[in-house]
C-alpha cells in the first residue's frame, strides 16, 4: 500500500515539495550534492505534472528525454533519480549537451548557469520543450521554470505563458505549489 500511496504523482510531489520546504538545513552552501539531487527529483516531478503535445515526440514509444545544456551541476543524481522511471508509458532519459538541441530531441532542457545567450537559445528551441533554469533572471528571458532558493530552500516560479506558447499544458498542481507564476 504504501508503494502505491509514493508512485502517485501528486503525494510524490508534496512529499518532494515537503522535503524541500520542511529540512532543517537542506541548503547550506556546501552541500550543492544535496540542492541538486532535489533539483533532479523536482525535475522528474515536473515531467509528472505536464502535458506534451505528441508532435513533441519523433515516434509514439519515444522516450522523455531530460537535456542538460552547459556545465552539468547534477553529476549522477539525476540518472539515479530517473533510474527506472517511465511516465504515462514513456520512459525517461537523460543526455548532456554542449550545444542547443535539435527539434524533438528534449521534451525538457535544463539550461546550465554557465549558458550566457538565453536570448538566442530560448526561442529556437520550438514548441514542446519544457525550459528550465537555475536563475531568476531565466522567467524574464522566456524559460518556464526557474529553480529559487529561498531561505535555503528550493522553490520555483513559473512562466506559465511561455509554457502555453511552447503548447505545454502545466498541471493546475503544479502551478499550485510554485513560489509564483507569470501568466
């Protein structure tokens, strides 16, 4: 029982969300490992609660793929929170790039604080990515979810208009326990 209670996307949400919010000392400046293994699981969670348009896929079994653009804060917490992880039927995947993707290449692009041209990064990437970033200044550029810290704390914001643009449909809870959202 208590499995089904973690596989279900909400209670997995709020219990990731409660961590971030509720640890004593979750963020202090030296654990960066511990602040980027939230990240990732958060990351997962947003693929959760978002819907894709299937043209934003190559073929109907294509897997969720999760870029990292630039520098790679993640090392291996990423991989090893999706390890096994499939949603809506699609597993999911992770690549690092050293250039913006092509068309359809990443359904989610986490861009690198070491990537300075969001100006010409953001717009080319088309319909069907979700764009997310480590600054706040990544919602201003045309991102969609930007990763805060807060009182040593991850939180996050949402463009919620640059998620529609991009004809991604961002789950009303989702949108719920973000620290703000742009419409």
């Amino acid at each position: 029982m208590a499995q089904q209670v973690v596989r279900n996307p909400a209670i997995l949400l709020a219990l990731v969300i409660g961590f971030a919010l509720a640890a004593p000392n979750p963020l202090g400046g030296a654990d960066e490992s511990l602040e980027y293994r939230v990240k990732a699981v958060f990351l997962l969670n947003f693929i959760k609660f978002t819907e894709w348009p299937p043209s934003a896929f190559t073929a109907s079994d294509s897997p969720i793929s999760i870029c990292i653009l630039g520098a790679d804060p993640f090392g291996d917490s990423l991989d090893q929170v999706i390890a096994g992880e499939s949603v809506n039927g699609k597993k999911v995947t992770a690549e690092r790039l050293r250039q913006a993707p092509s068309a359809k290449a990443c359904q989610v692009l986490f861009v690198s604080k070491s990537e300075k041209n969001l100006d010409k990064i953001l717009p080319a990437l088309g319909q069907g990515v979700l764009t997310v970033g480590d600054e706040e200044t990544f919602i201003r550029a045309g991102g969609m979810i930007s990763f805060i810290i807060e009182d040593r704390r991850v939180r996050f914001d949402i463009n919620q208009t640059a998620a529609q643009n991009a004809a991604l449909k961002l789950s009303s809870k989702l949108l719920s326990v973000a620290r703000s959202v742009e419409k």
